[in-house]
C-alpha cells in the first residue's frame, strides 16, 4: 500500500470512528425532532462546516460549485437516497431488522471495489469482510424476529439502503478528480431535499434543552460534517476493501462509548462482537513482506466507525 493509500485509508477511518458516536449523541437529542427535519439541519450544519473552511482559504465556494454531473448524481443520491430508503423503511419493517438489511453496505463495499480498475477480490478481504459481519450481527441482532413477508417493502427498502451507499462509495473512484471542498455543496443540496420532505410529511420540533441541541450540533459537526467529508477522501484514494470492513467497527464503538458513559452493561455479546469485528479486521489488513524472504502480518489500520440506524 503506498502511503498516499495509506494516509487516505486512516483519514477515511476517521469517518468510521465518528459513526460510532451516533448512538450516544443521538441519545441527547431524546428522539424528538423527525427524521427529516433532523437530516435537514445536520446537513445544514455541514454545509456551515465547510462553508467555514472555503472562508479560511480566501473564498466562498463558488469554485467548488460547478462540478460533472456524475459526482452530483452519486453524492446527492448517497447522501439523500440512503437516508429516504432509510427512514421510509422504518415505517414499513422493524427497526431491528432494517438496521441488520441495511448494514450490509461494507460487504458490497469489498465485493463491488473488486469490479474497478486494477483492483481483485482477495481471500483476506472476504474472509475478514465475513468475519466481521458477523461481529456486527452479534450487536444490532439481538431481538430481531426473523423474517417476516409482511414486511417486505421494508426489507427491499433496506436492502436499497445497502446498494445506495456502498454503490456511492465505489463509483466515486470514477470521480475522484473532485475535491472533497465540493462536498460541502452536495451536503447543502441534500439538506434541502430533506427540508422539502420535512415540510411534506412532518411537523416542526425544536430542540428544548441545552442537551438536546449539543446532541443536533454534535452530529452536524461529526458524523455528519467531518466523517462525510473524510470519508470523500478516503473513498477516493484509499483502500475501500480495507474501509469497508473496518466500518464493522461502527456499531461496536457505539455499544463501547454507551457502556463508557454508563448507558449499557457489558456481557459477553459485546466481547464476542468484539473478538470477531477486530479479528475481521486485522485479517483484512494483513500484508505479506517478501523484501526478506519471510512473511509478516501487519495491519493496514486498525482504527475503524454508523449505527446503521443512523449514518446519518
């Protein structure tokens, strides 16, 4: 891996580690503001977040406007298709049970980066891909009562959800010429599109508390602002089979940071998660050194970060 890939990988993982925060920062937010509307100003905080940085370098943006309408369509439609499948799903299945269907976008990752150019389908990155699906099964499994055919049009909706991001993820490479800066611009469309459906189908809910509305600007800032902009990145020019099964990390930094701050018990779901998400991963990053004639493991990273309920 050069260290360009390199670089791009942890900065991507970053994203990954951000993930892992929704959980507890959506706990501030007491579950009150709608979906929608919630999208709507976390996006809008994003594009803030970005808008800040295009005033660092000496400029509004405008620059970064005017884009192929390729980069549009993908971005746009990652970020605001995997959210309305998302929520549209919620309504018409269990929670559980769209979280599991949806959840399996890091698997498509490692399988659909094998069709780009120059890149093939190791038995590592399967392998560890598995592995770690399992681990995150484990953590957002429990209390799913299998199959149901009632709720179908939830689970296809889910599974949609799994296309539209790992798809997203993957055919960036053929956009990878734009500058993560234009990120901000796709974050400010989709916050639109999220207040257009907002004013459709739901009613207003502010923030009351101070918690709730650090729990809002926490995940505008993080899992939002900063993880979708290094998560561009890192898709661009990192190691997306690598990425891809370090996103299984996700969940389970969730379920750590809660049993941290005293919201959940630790038991042995959590540790066997553990034990085979790390594993998952450190088996995806194994690399062979032949300079010496002799074989060395070393992981490519071994930071990972979504609740699936929540990538946004």
């Amino acid at each position: 891996m050069s260290t360009i890939t390199l670089r791009a990988t942890l900065v991507g993982s970053v994203s990954i580690f951000l993930w892992g925060t929704l959980a507890l920062l959506t706990r501030l937010t007491d579950g009150r503001i709608p979906p929608f509307q919630m999208m709507a100003m976390t996006f809008a905080l994003a594009f803030l977040l970005m808008s800040l940085n295009w005033w660092r370098q000496g400029h509004l943006g405008l620059r970064h406007l005017r884009q192929p309408k390729l980069a549009w369509f993908l971005s746009v439609g990652g970020y605001f298709g995997y959210h309305f499948c998302y929520f549209l799903a919620m309504t018409k299945a269990p929670a559980v049970s769209v979280s599991l269907i949806a959840y399996l976008w890091p698997l498509l990752i490692v399988l659909f980066a094998s069709l780009l150019p120059g890149e093939h389908l190791l038995k590592r990155h399967l392998s560890g891909a598995v592995l770690a699906l399992y681990g995150c099964w484990l953590l957002i499994g429990q209390g799913s009562d299998g199959f149901n055919p009632d709720y179908l049009g939830g689970y296809l909706l889910a599974l949609c959800c799994a296309f539209i991001w790992s798809g997203y993820s993957v055919l960036s490479r053929l956009v990878k010429q734009v500058s993560t800066d234009a990120a901000g611009w796709f974050c400010g469309a989709t916050a639109l599109l999220a207040l257009l459906c907002h004013g459709l189908w739901e009613t207003t809910v502010w923030p009351v508390s101070a918690s709730q509305w650090l729990g809002v600007i926490g995940l505008g800032l993080g899992p939002v602002g900063i993880a979708f902009f290094t998560w561009d990145y890192g898709i661009k020019h990192g190691n997306l089979q690598l990425l891809g099964v370090l996103a299984y990390s996700a969940p389970l930094i969730s379920a750590l940071l809660l049993v941290l701050t005293g919201l959940a018990n630790a038991d042995i779901t959590l540790l066997l998660a553990c034990l085979a998400i790390v594993s998952g991963s450190l088996i995806a990053g194994y690399q062979r050194n032949r300079s010496q004639g002799a074989e060395v493991s070393a992981p490519e990273s071994v930071y990972g970060v979504h609740q699936p309920d929540h990538r946004a």
